[in-house]
C-alpha cells in the first residue's frame, strides 16, 4: 500500500511526499532484494536534495544485495558523487553478473559527454568488439556465394 502511494505520488511529481511513503516501505519490508528495487530512484531523490550520506547508505545497502538495481543504484551514486572510477567498477558488475554491458557503456558515454575526457574509450571499444566481432572485416563480391539466408528487406514507399 505504501509502495503503491509512493508510486502514485512520483508519477504526480510529488518527489518529497513519494520519498516517505517509499522509505516507510522499505524500511518495513523484511526482503532486501525487494528493498532494492527501489535503491535507484531513492538514491537519485536523496542526491537531488543535497542528502548525500542517506544516498550513500541506500547505494550501500543495495549494493550489498547485488541485484541488477541494487549494482546501479550504488554506480549511480559514485557517478553523482564524481567518483567516476569507482562508478565504472560498479557498472562493470552489473555486466559480469548479469551479463548486460549497456548500463557501463552509457555510463561512459555520459561521462564523455560531460566532462570531454576520453579515459573510458578503450572500455567502449573493449565491449564493441566482443559484440561486433565482424565490424571491421574485410569483404568483396566473391565472399557471396547463393542467395542471402537472413538478413532484413527494407522497403520504401512514397506516399503522394
């Protein structure tokens, strides 16, 4: 019930009621990897109003559970805090336990974009080859051999 409320006052923009209805919630609920799922927004409402130890107490306690949302909440929390190092190992977390790399390369993309500095490039590239294997190999007309067996029909239709 509390959790619904929080819900409802979030989706009103409602952050500093939501935030209590949340936090009574989870500090009621004895499961903490359901406590987790709700570290991500509570540690970014708590950095938003300059709360940084109670932020860092939930990064902390969901990081302990290592649930997808709990490794986030706390990368986010060392990202909001310019601890930008610490961030990447957080984020690098997620992708060996939950085999999903997206979160560490948006991550380094943001961090490019708002500082200019490239210290996480190689990181980048590191993962688009592993998920790109063939990007860059070199090919002609004699590799084809037969008809296509996949592969994607676009077509283009102009409309008057």
């Amino acid at each position: 019930m509390l959790l619904r409320a929080g819900r409802l006052r979030i989706n009103r923009q409602e952050e500093d009621q939501a935030a209590k209805y949340i936090d009574k919630a989870c500090a009621a609920d004895p499961d903490s990897v359901r406590v987790s799922n709700h570290a991500y927004w509570r540690v970014q409402y708590y950095l938003k109003k300059g709360q940084i130890a109670k932020a860092r107490q939930i990064a902390d306690e969901g990081g302990e559970v290592y649930s997808s949302v709990g490794l986030e909440a706390k990368a986010s929390f060392l990202e909001g805090t310019s601890n930008y190092n610490g961030a990447l190992v957080w984020y690098a977390k997620i992708e060996e336990r939950y085999d999903n790399d997206r979160p560490l390369l948006a991550f380094c993309e943001r961090y490019k974009q708002r500082t200019g500095d490239t210290r996480f490039d190689a990181e980048v590239k590191k993962r688009l080859k592993k998920s790109l294997p063939q990007r860059n190999r070199k090919s002609s007309l004699a590799d084809c051999h037969g008809a296509p067996t996949d592969g994607v029909l676009i077509q283009h239709r102009t409309i008057c």
